[in-house]
C-alpha cells in the first residue's frame, strides 16, 4: 500500500480480512447525513424483541471492487415516511453472549471444563491489533479463556505453523483463530490449512466449506459473518424457505458462504457479482437481499423489490467533515432509501458487525462441547 494518502480500515469477517479503502473513492456524503427515522413501535432494544428472539441460539448456519456504483450520495427525501423495521445487531448480540455466559458457566460447574480460544496475530498492524483485543474482551465477557500469541512482521511461515501446531495438540484450546491479513511472504492457505478442522472457528478450513456445500454433510463450523446474518433472519422471524434471496458479492468469507447457507434454508438463491449483468433488475427481485461487497451506497432504492428484508454486512468510511474523526461509516445499501421501500433492514454500524464475534464465541463453545461430549 504505497503512498501517503489517507486510509481507513473496513472489515466484514470475523478474522479480519482487511480491506483498505481510500477516502478519495469515498469522497461524496449520504444524504448530507440525514438519517431515516425509526419508529419506535420497530425492533430497537432488547426487551421489545419479538418472541423468536426469545429462544435459545440455534445454528443454522476479497470486495468486488468493480462492481457498479454510480454515486455514493443517496437521498432521504421521505425519510419521515420510512417503514423499514430496524434490525438490532448489538440487541441479539448480546443476547447470544448471555446465553454463551450461561452454558460456560453451566459447562464449568459440571465437568470442570472451560472453553478456550487462541488467537495468533502476525505484525504490527493498529486494526489487527483492534480486533484481536475486542476478542479477547468478547472471551472475557461470556467467561471463555483466552490465549493469544503477537509474532513480529518478520515471522517465518514455519514459525507461525509452529505455533499453530501447539494449539492444535493443546486440549484446552478448542478454538484457533489467525488473525487476517498476514504478511505478503507467508502463505494464507497454508496458514488456514493447518488449523484443525475440529478446532476452526473462523470456518475457513475447505473441509469444513465443502462439508457446507454439499447436501446432507454438516459442518463443524460455519463462518461468523455469514452465520450471524441467517441468524439474524432466524431471531426475528424472517421466513427464507421458498423465497428468492440475492447475495452481493462472492467472497469465500462472507459471500460465498452466506449464499451456501441460504440455499440449505431453501431459498432460492442468486449471486450477483462484479461480473454480472443487470445487478439491479436482479436484486429487485429478491425478497432477502445479503450485501458484502465493500461499495459505500451501492445498493439503492431503485435496487429494493417492496417489503424485502435487507441485511448489510458493508462497514465503509466516508468522508464527513462533521465528524470528529473526518469520516463516518456506511454500509453497501443506501440505508436512507433502503428504509422507504424495504420491510426491515440492519443498520451500519451496529447490524451485522457485533454478531460476527457472538458467533465466533458461539463456535469456541459448540467445539468444546463437542470435544467433551457435553449436551
């Protein structure tokens, strides 16, 4: 990343795969920053939740940059008509790390076993860095153990597969995550080829995305990102079986994935990618839209079929001079025109994001519950 401009950290999974955007691709603002109201008889707190997020957590379950985007400014012309019931993240969220809390809690007391989750971060980089402490937070909150190994930028790959090695043979680590992106000289695949399959929370490992794939194979782990989206569909309601679903973007982390686990709910799916004719006559028609493509405001209301339930995984930085830090972050969709024409959508922040990490906590418990035998 040669040069000097500005840059600023998006990320959509759970092991960071980073993406840097520059601010100069991200230079118009959303509707002069106007928000779409959201009434308070919608979906907002955790004691208004509706009844199907009342149950216990149940699983189900690289940007396309040149994807078309036509001006990253989108209007709010009757945002005090907004309809589109809001879909609270950080509410479900934190109900998934309580119930996470209780089953530690209740596996600790019965069999004397603790979760754990190893954590291997390679480099300096400030927002690995960021990530890997909010996991580590995210452990201690619900009670899970937490190892984490810092390997300096000059790490060799055979080191880090050293590392990984330990973990593998240690039985009180059942969940191993590498935090993305790793240095240019070691090879990821390699790196995420290592991890064991019973201990791959991130869900990376090819055995566990082709156990996905494939009908009547289940696998150990399924991807945080794309988890925490159907389980977002799933807690409040959202019917998928028999609807038409429309994935932006294909990515082994969250697109592709996502589009895998709708096609296992029955729905029937598309993936519309930076290849794809017609992006928006597809997208019209579909009932469930998933976006994780990386493009500030792409998706617009003209893109949305009425009563559509619309969940965001885009985080990206525009530049906002109103702002204390000189940007603000949006999503993929336009929020402000998505919320006039479709029935429910996730905000940017506080969607998508703080579920990716509930199900990573959810994998690191599912892995030593299984490991132990504990129901």
């Amino acid at each position: 990343m040669g040069g000097s401009r500005s840059m600023i950290f998006a990320d959509c999974s759970s092991s960071t795969a980073a993406r840097l955007i520059p601010f100069g691709r991200s230079r118009l603002l959303c509707g002069g920053g106007a928000l779409c109201a959201r009434r308070r008889l919608h979906v907002g707190v955790a004691p208004s939740l509706p009844a199907s997020l009342r149950t216990t957590l149940t699983v189900h379950s690289s940007p396309s940059p040149s994807l078309p985007v036509m001006n990253v400014s989108c209007s709010a012309t009757m945002a005090s008509e907004a309809s589109a019931k809001v879909i609270d993240g950080k509410a479900v969220a934190k109900q998934i790390r309580d119930e996470i809390t209780g089953e530690v809690s209740r596996m600790k007391d019965a069999i004397g076993v603790v979760p754990g989750l190893a954590v291997i971060l390679v480099g300096d980089r400030k927002d690995s860095a960021t990530y890997v402490r909010n996991k580590k937070k995210a452990c201690q909150s619900v009670g899970i153990n937490s190892f984490e190994v810092h390997l300096p930028e000059d790490t060799s790959e055979q080191e880090v597969l050293k590392h990984i090695s330990v973990f593998n043979d240690d039985p009180s680590v059942h969940g191993i995550l590498v935090q993305l992106p790793l240095p240019c000289h070691i090879d990821e695949q390699s790196i995420l080829n290592a991890v064991s399959m019973e201990k791959d929370v991130d869900g990376f490992h090819p055995l566990n995305i082709g156990r996905l794939a494939m009908r009547g194979r289940e696998p150990l782990f399924i991807p945080c990102t794309p988890k925490g989206c159907i389980e977002l569909l799933h807690r409040y309601g959202f019917d998928i079986k028999g609807k038409r679903a429309v994935v932006i973007g294909r990515s082994n982390i969250v697109g592709m994935p996502a589009a895998l686990l709708l096609q296992r709910e029955d729905a029937t799916v598309s993936i519309v990618h930076s290849r794809t004719k017609n992006p928006e006559e597809i997208t019209r028609q579909a009932d469930i839209i998933i976006s994780a493509v990386g493009q500030p405001n792409m998706v617009r209301g003209s893109w949305i079929k009425p009563g559509a339930v619309i969940i965001d995984v885009g985080i990206n930085p525009v530049e906002d001079a109103k702002s204390p830090r000189g940007y603000r972050l949006v999503g993929d969709v336009c929020y402000e025109e998505a919320c006039e024409v479709a029935s429910a959508i996730t905000p940017v922040p506080g969607g998508v994001g703080p579920m990716t990490i509930a199900m990573l906590l959810s994998n690191t418990l599912t892995s030593a519950k299984r490991v132990h035998n504990f129901q």
